[in-house]
C-alpha cells in the first residue's frame, strides 16, 4: 500500500506539472499574439459657435496635435523648423477658447499669431480671427542663454568687410549700356556659385546694388543653405536686409530660428521693411524669449521708422514687455529721436 500510494502519488504530482506547463504555453502564446499598443491619437474637439478648444493628448507627437486642431478650427499651423514638431506632448485643455488653449499649448515655444477681420463690414459687425500660427523655435530657459555677438545696430553690412573689388565693378557698369549691364548681372548671378568664396562675396555685393530685384532669389537660396559657408550666409543676409523687400518677409521669419547673426540680419531688415515687418517684430516682443526680445527690440529702435519707435517705448514704458531685458543703448537711442523732433 506504501508503495502503491507513493507511486499514485509521484504519477499524479507529474500529471500535475505537465498540466501546468501546457496551461503556461497556452497563455504565453495567447499573450504573444495580443498586438502591441498602438499611441492614442489625439482627441481634440472644436465648437465654432463658442469658439472653443478641448484637448486630451498622451505622448503625441506635436505636429498630429497641429494637425487635428488646424483641420478642425480652419487654421494655419506650421513651423520652418520640423523638429520642433516631432517633440511628444502631453496635455489635456477643456473648454478654452482658441487663441488661450494655443497659446497654452505652445507656450515653450516661440510662436507668432496672425490675424484678420471677420464679419459684416456693412452691418460694422466685425471681429479679429486668428489665422494663422508660426513656430520659430524653443524658448530659451534662463539658464541657457546664447552668447550673442554685439550687433552693428546702425550698419548694414558685416564689419570687417571690403568690398572694394565690388564698388569698382558697380561704378563702371553704371555707366555702361543696358546690354553691357544685363550681361554683367547674368555673369555676377553666376559668379555666385563659384568655389572661391571672396569671388562670391564680391558677387554679392555687386549684386545688391546693381540688380536688387534679380538678387532676392539666389540670396535668400544662400542664405537659407545650412551646408553653405557661414560667412557667405551671414553676406547675403546682410544684402537682403539693405534691399529690404517685402518678399523677404517669410525667409526672414524663417532666419529667426537659426544663429543669433542671422536673427541679428532678418530683425533689421523686418524693421527698414516696415508694414508687416514691424508687425511681426512686436508679436515677437510680447510672445518671444528674452533672447528674441532683445533681438527685435534693438531692430525696431535703430532700424524703425518713428511711428515704430513711439510704439516701442510706449509698450516699455507701460510694463507690456519687460524693461529689464531690453539693452540700454536701445532706451539711449529712443531718448535720441525724441530730442531730435
């Protein structure tokens, strides 16, 4: 019987087991068939009549948040810098109206908002709809701050160039004939791709003088290439922002997210340029970082006209920007046009 009992014993301690393991195969292989979690999309909802915004969103990407939110409210969204929108958010808004749930959305960025009038003008019914959203780029953090170069607020060119080569070539063609004129140009646009740098920084030059127009083009090409020469960006920077053409308006928006000398070029030119220029120098004084601030600050004060400069020291003086992060030499030369009136 002893014995009997302890072989039923083992055999069924074994069926046991054996039992056991087929169930932890089965479950195992029910589970590895289970597909993987797919991220969330995001839920936004968006009422026209109230005009607002709800967003529930979990490690989303930024730009499918943009997405969904600029197809639902009929607004332009978008960023010259596409890795800013590849950052993963999280971020949950009820019930907020569109223009405070954005900027709550986006508030560690640096974000330009535009706008238009709406309604009946006939009835003066009207109203100021956002638009359009731009990113430029992240703010900042204190901590981090660029060491920017001290920019040459009055000039417009690049310190320590000589372009003496260049004034010759513009004085005799001056006094050349159109075809003689319109021949040179077509050799100095080609002359812009040649290997030696100061030939094309001649080029340059020239150009912006001789046939501004003709140059816009190719410059802002130049000056947009990351892989280019640095010195030769910062050249045709410098010569869009003396041309000061309001088809500039965009490539110099798109200037504001790369290198603190470009920035320094693209605020200047938006300043001579006036108009929508100026505009999007001040919604970058209000939404920007200190950094940017200071940037557009410096422009409008220097390169403004002196509706702009009244403006300036108007939203200074009344605490709408910080006056501690605009640079002294800015109140120093708004103090100048004053005394000059």
């Amino acid at each position: 019987m002893k014995n009997n009992l302890g072989y039923t014993i083992h055999i069924l301690s074994l069926t046991t087991v054996l039992s056991l393991l087929t169930l932890v195969t089965i479950v195992t292989a029910q589970e590895s068939k289970v597909p993987a979690k797919k991220p969330l999309d995001p839920k936004i909802a968006y009422d026209r009549t109230t005009n607002l915004l709800s967003i529930d969103a979990q490690q989303i990407s930024l730009k499918k948040i943009l997405e969904e939110v600029s197809k639902k409210a009929h607004v332009i969204i978008h960023s010259p810098n596409e890795e800013l929108l590849q950052q993963q958010i999280s971020i949950e808004l009820t019930k907020q109206p569109l223009e405070q749930a954005l900027k709550e959305l986006l508030k560690e960025f640096n974000s330009m908002f535009f706008y238009a009038w709406a309604g009946d003008s006939n009835k003066n019914i009207l109203r100021r709809e956002l638009v359009k959203v731009t990113l430029l780029s992240q703010k900042a953090s204190v901590s981090s701050k660029e060491s920017t170069p001290a920019p040459d607020h009055r000039g417009g060119g690049l310190s320590g160039r000589k372009p003496f080569v260049a004034k010759e070539i513009v004085s005799a063609l001056k006094e050349a004939g159109r075809k003689e004129r319109e021949k040179a140009v077509a050799a100095l646009l080609e002359r812009l791709n040649d290997k030696n740098a100061s030939s094309r920084d001649q080029a340059i030059e020239a150009l912006k003088e001789l046939a501004p127009e003709a140059a816009i083009v190719p410059f802002v090409k130049l000056m947009q290439d990351q892989n280019e020469n640095r010195q030769l960006r910062l050249s045709a920077a410098a010569a869009l922002e003396e041309i000061g053409d309001e088809r500039v308006i965009d490539p110099f928006m798109w200037a504001f997210t790369s290198e603190p000398m470009l920035r320094n070029f693209a605020a200047k030119g938006m300043a001579r340029i006036g108009g929508a220029g100026i505009g999007f120098l001040f919604e970058v004084l209000y939404r920007g970082d200190s950094s940017l601030r200071q940037t557009s600050a410096v422009a409008i004060a220097f390169q403004g006209d002196e509706q702009a400069k009244a403006a300036l020291k108007e939203v200074i003086t009344t605490g709408q920007v910080p006056a501690e992060e605009i640079p002294k030499d800015v109140f120093d030369e708004l103090d100048s046009a004053n005394r000059e009136k």
